[in-house]
C-alpha cells in the first residue's frame, strides 16, 4: 500500500504526483496557468476551471510516465478536495472519484492547507512513519503563507494541528499580489514583487508599518500595511467617499523608488511572520508538547527574504526550521499523496461521493488562547 497518485487542482495549478510511502516523490508534475490568467491580472475562476478539465488528464499521464509505472501499480488515489475554487476543485475530485473506482483502490481527501505544512516533512531524513521518534519533527510549529492563508499552527504529526493564530484580513499572498498591482507589477505577483525588491539599494523611509496586532495574540493583518503602501505611490486621495480620486500612480514614480517600495513592503510582512513565530515560540507549552521544529509551507514560503530570515530565526531560537524547496512550497499534488499516506496507514479512506469544499477543515481554532509572553 505505498505508491499514492495525488492531484491537486484547488486554484490555478493543475497537478498530479506519485508518491512512496509518503515521502520518495517518484513523479511530480505541475501543469500552471499563469499564461491564461495574466491578462486578467489575477485567477478567473471559469478559466481555471476549464482548464483544469483539459489539462488534468495528460499531466496524470505523465506523471505515472515520469514515476515510471501504470495505472494499476497505484494502490490509493488521494485528492486536494478543501479548500478552493469550488469549480476547480470538482474537476481534481471528480477525477479522483472516477479512478478510484476505476481501479477499486481507496480514495482520500486531503485539506491543501495542511499539505502545505507536510511539504517540509518530505524532505527529511527521518522515516515519520513514527511521528513521536525523537529525532522527527513533531510536535512542530507550524506556519502556512499563501495566496488564500496566512496561519500559525502547532502540529502534533502530520494530521493533528492546533491552529495558534492566523490573519484577520487578508492572506500575505493576497496582499503581495495587491501590492504587486500597485507597483504596475505583471501577474504573477508575488515572485514579481519579489524580484522587483531584490534589485533596490535602499528601502523606503519611514518604514511600512507592520501589522503586528496586540501581543497577546498570535494572529496578524495585512490590510493596513496594503494602504499605506497605496498612499506612499499614489498619495492621500482627493475629495471623500465616491468622488475620492488620486493624483498619481506607480508611473509616476522613478525604478528606484519603486523597487524600494517594493523591499519595504516585502521587510514589513516578512518581519510581521517572523515577529509572530518568535511569540509563538515564546510562548509557554505544556510538558512534552514544546515544538522540536519550525515547519512551513505555501507559496509565499518561496519568497527569498522570508526564507533566509526563517533560516536566521532557526539560528537565534535552536530550532531546525524546514523550509521546502520552491517546487513544493507552490502547489503541487506530491503534499497531497505525501500526506494522504499517514491517513491510509491508519486505516483511513473516504466515500466515492467524496464531497469538494470550498473552506479548509480548520477555520475554528482547537487551541487554548494563548498568553504571550514579552
Ligand atoms: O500556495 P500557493 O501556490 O497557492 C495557494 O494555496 O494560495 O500560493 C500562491 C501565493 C500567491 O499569492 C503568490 O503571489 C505567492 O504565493 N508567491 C510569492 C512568491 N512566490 C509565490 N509571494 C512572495 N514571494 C514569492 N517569491
Ligand atoms: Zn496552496
């Protein structure tokens, strides 16, 4: 019972995977609409849908092609089925649905947003099929940052999670890609933003503010810190309410001042995750459930600040911090076989009417509120 097909489809990326024993990736092909969403400056969801329908056949395809097996070698068929666009997410499930019973192997849904936070874990040395051994992971901090999520977990083995806190307005992907079009940025736009910030020599003063909430709390927001960014290139706006209108706009600023924008909004987020895995840290846990490792996953994960200001706090606080490459951190389906195998192993599998979801399974949080410490 090893060899797992997964497909993702909840967004813009059509995807499918083999994966062994939750962890070798024999195949992982990832099918991205960029192309047919760029006109449009972000994802229409009837485009991403239709697309899925064309593209998500040949990509599976290949992706037994790539893993170098058939169709019957696959002994479980897992799919991301929450959250998502809901039109997109029914053309990876249906699939699902139909190839499991097809080949009358066991079909599981797995929530994309805690796939995220097992990417990680695939490229560890440690075998997690025992997830308490001492030299795994678990119980793990955790921190997923997408287009759609921005939150804080603490992770007890690959399908056990606490949510500790998450943003209250919009995710950091979300915002880096709002950003992105302030700055006249082409989709995608959050890897734009962040190569348009890696060139700048200086960042922007006074500093973007950083969303960083009262300290008794874990969670974060983005929308203040998205204004002040539109004010700094577009200024105050004249007059109030439906007659309000700005006087100019990122043309009118000079490639420095726009690539130091860019670094300034990029450090405000980058320091607000930080800043909020740090409390988190600090926090005080119970006997035996202090976290071993930082965990993190997600697109914005990708970006190149974040990732090197995770690996400095991982210095600072004597904590393994593992971070997957890019490849995983975007969506992908080899997160959805990886973590569909721990289900499997316990006995687990779902109904052929398994359901698509358009909300994560976690929107409350389990976890006792935290007391912070400062
Ligand atoms: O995880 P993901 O591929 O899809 C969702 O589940 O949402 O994340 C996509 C998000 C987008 O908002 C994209 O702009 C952002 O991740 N992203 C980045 C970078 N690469 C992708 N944000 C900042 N810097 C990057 N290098
Ligand atoms: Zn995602």
């Amino acid at each position: 019972m090893s060899l797992i097909l997964g497909i993702e489809t909840s967004c813009d990326e059509t995807a499918a995977a083999v994966v062994e024993r939750g962890r070798v990736i024999r195949s992982n092909v990832i099918a991205s609409q960029f192309d047919l969403h760029e006109p449009y400056g972000g994802v229409v969801p009837e485009i991403a849908g239709r697309a899925h329908l064309e593209r998500l056949a040949p990509v599976i395809e290949q992706a037994l092609t790539e893993a170098g097996i058939d169709l019957e070698d696959i002994h479980a068929v897992a799919v991301g089925n929450r959250p998502g666009l809901i039109g997109s997410l029914l053309i990876g499930v249906s699939a699902a649905q139909a190839l499991a019973w097809r080949l009358d192997v066991p079909l599981l849904g797995i929530d994309h947003v805690l796939a995220h936070l097992y990417a990680p874990v695939m490229r560890l040395p440690t075998d997690v099929s025992d997830e308490h051994a001492p030299d795994g992971p678990y119980p793990a901090l955790g921190l997923v940052v997408s287009g759609g999520h921005t939150t804080l977990y603490l992770a007890h083995d690959p399908l056990n999670v606490d949510i500790l806190g998450r943003t209250i307005d919009d995710a950091a992907g979300e915002a880096f890609d709002k950003a992105a079009v302030m700055l006249g940025l082409p989709f995608p736009g959050g890897p734009n933003l962040d190569a348009l910030a890696r060139t700048a020599t200086q960042t922007v003063d006074p500093p973007l503010p950083r969303g960083l909430l009262r300290p008794d709390t874990l969670n974060c927001t983005f929308s203040g810190l998205k204004t002040s960014l539109l004010y700094r290139v577009r200024g105050h706006p004249v007059g109030r309410g439906k007659e309000a209108r700005f006087t100019r706009d990122h043309h009118d600023l000079s490639p420095d001042q726009r690539a130091a924008l860019a670094r300034g909004f990029q450090e405000a987020v980058v320091d607000t995750l930080i800043a909020k895995l740090e409390s988190a840290i600090a926090m005080p846990h119970t006997e035996g459930r202090a976290p071993k490792s930082i965990l993190t996953g997600g697109g914005v994960v990708a970006n190149s600040l974040l990732r090197s200001e995770l690996e400095r706090l991982g210095g600072r606080v004597g904590l393994p911090v593992h971070i997957p490459p890019s490849a995983l951190c975007v969506d992908n389906a080899a997160m959805i076989a990886g973590m569909a195998w721990h289900r499997l192993r316990r006995g687990e599998r779902d109904a052929l009417d398994l359901p698509a979801v358009a909300t994560s399974s976690l929107t409350q949080s389990r976890a006792p509120r935290p007391s912070v410490r400062h």
